[in-house]
C-alpha cells in the first residue's frame, strides 16, 4: 500500500445498469494498491440516466467525481475533458462497459513501477462480435500502412499512463482525437501485457459500421497525408501509360493500321479518368475540410456540469 494518488478515467454513455457495478469493482481494486485515487467518469451526453446515477455516486463518494458535457462530442473527445482535471500521478483510462476488468489494473500498475511511462493493455482473445474484429482489424491495418506506425489492434485505451505522457498529450492541439494514436506519437518507455477481456455486461456496442467509418476516415486523415501520396504515384503511372498508349497508337495510325478510331476505348478512358479526377478532388476537398476545422479553434468539448471536480 502505498500514498500515489492514481486517477481512472471512464468516458460514459448509455452505462446507466453498469455504473455501479463498475465503481464498486474499481473501488476494491484501487484499495490493494493505494488508499489515494480518484475516479473520474465523463458522461458524453448519455441519453439514457447515466448522469443521475453518476451524481447519486458522487454524492457518497468525493473521491468520485463526475463530469457531464453538453452533448455527445464522443468517446475520445470525453477522454479528453476526463485527462484534463486528471490530479494523478499514474493514470488509468478504460471504458464503462466493464469489457476493460478494473481488476486488470493491479497488473497494469506492478507493471508500470518497473521503470515504464505507459503500460498497455494487449486483449488476447477480443469478446466483439465478428464483423467489428473484423473492420477493427482492418483499420488498424490501413492506418499503420497509411501512417508508417505499427500500430497494434489488440490494444484500444485501456492503459495506464504517467503524468509526464498525458500532459504530453495534451499539448496536442489536433482537433481530432484519438487516444491510441496519439498515445503511439509522444513515444515514451512502454510496453504491454495481455489481459483478459470481458463480454459486456449490459446493452451492445453503440459504435456502428456509420461511426466506425467515419471515425476511420477522421484518424486517417488527421495522422497522415499518404492518401495524397499515393494519388500522386497513382497519376505519375498514368500518365506514363497514357503517354506511352498515345505514342503506340499515333505511331499505328502513322503507319496506316488505324482506319477507325475506336468508340470503346475513349469512352472507357473518358469515364475512368474523370471518376479518378473526382475522386482526388474528394481527397483533397476532405484535407480542406479537415483544416478549415482546425483553424477554427472550437474548444475540444464544452462542459454542462460537474460534480466534485476542483479547479486551481
């Protein structure tokens, strides 16, 4: 037992039958390893009563604290407002639907105080349904091609940080976030072990193929300019077999075996060539689109209420 305050943070949404099993779960855990933590749970705007029953435990508790935000900014964004009035000098963020065993952390944190800043969490054997192992293995995929970071799809936030690690996060101002990747950037002395995954306890995965695909295409965006990249070689090769193609035929008709130029192949190069210009105005326009964000400057999420929480 030791005096190290320790900070969880838990974005909430739609956990209204699993809060108070998770901070009692958590609570029994904290105790074996320091008598000093906080436990910080981030309402994202929850639509059912996730709130009410975050207050009623606060209320006992004031080493619980609570934050709800004025309207569902998402996962990584609550992360965020939870880091930011984080006191702990290790921090612990995992997910409200008990898939992440607060049990788990004693094994984190023995881990850490061997000499790491960030200790992740590897889920071995993942209890999701199929089709988001699946897409989720698929975009970790792409985004290490795309980012040229290997980027592991066994791990997701569950982890636990050193101040040092989340104040460097936090000192990044993409107006996009995503807590792996971002951990990924600022480096630091870390390593991971496995730990076992848990089915979810009530309800289902709000994140649908809709989100997941939106929030694949926002990480990619954000964490690399690759797709312009790749648009450039893909133009660079053909327009080398463009030049080459117009040289065979100019050189056919030259020679006399072109009597009828050919209605097939124009109207074949006319329609791929113009879906490709579309297509990289896509790209580029979602670039613009991506900084015309940015430049604006919005806060990250903006706070309703809280409880318990004290500002310096």
């Amino acid at each position: 037992m030791n005096n190290t305050l320790i900070s969880i943070i838990s974005p909430i949404y739609r956990a209204e039958n699993s809060i108070h099993i998770l901070i009692s779960r958590l609570i029994e855990t904290l105790n074996i390893i320091s008598d000093n933590f906080e436990i910080i749970l981030v309402d994202d705007n929850s639509p059912d009563d996730s709130w009410s029953e975050i207050q009623k435990i606060c209320r006992k508790d004031s080493r619980i604290k609570g934050i709800q935000l004025s309207r569902n900014f998402g996962q990584h964004y609550a992360i965020t407002a939870g880091l930011e009035n984080a006191k702990g000098e290790w921090i612990v963020v995992m997910d409200c639907d008990l898939q992440d065993r607060p049990e788990e952390i004693v094994n984190l944190y023995n881990e850490a105080i061997k000499g790491f800043d960030i200790v992740l969490a590897s889920r071995e054997i993942r209890k999701d349904s199929f089709h988001k192992k699946i897409f989720s293995k698929l975009f970790y995929k792409a985004l290490s091609y795309l980012t040229g970071q290997k980027i592991d799809n066994s791990v997701a936030n569950f982890g636990i940080y050193h101040k040092k690690v989340i104040d460097s996060i936090l000192s990044m101002k993409d107006s996009i976030r995503y807590f792996p990747t971002m951990v990924n950037w600022v480096g630091f002395n870390k390593t991971k072990i496995n730990v076992i995954h848990s089915e979810r306890i009530h309800g289902e995965s709000t994140y649908n193929f809709k989100k997941l695909f939106k929030l694949a295409l926002d990480v990619i965006l954000i964490n690399s300019d690759k797709p312009i990249r790749l648009i450039i070689k893909f133009g660079l090769l053909m327009s080398i077999f463009s030049f080459s193609f117009a040289a065979y035929y100019l050189f056919a008709y030259l020679i006399g075996e072109i009597e009828v130029e050919g209605f097939t192949s124009l109207i074949i190069s006319i329609w791929f060539l113009s879906g490709f210009i579309l297509m990289t105005l896509g790209i580029v326009g979602l670039y613009i689109g991506k900084t015309y964000e940015a430049v604006k400057n919005r806060p990250f999420y903006i706070v309703r209420n809280e409880i318990n929480i004290e500002h310096e």
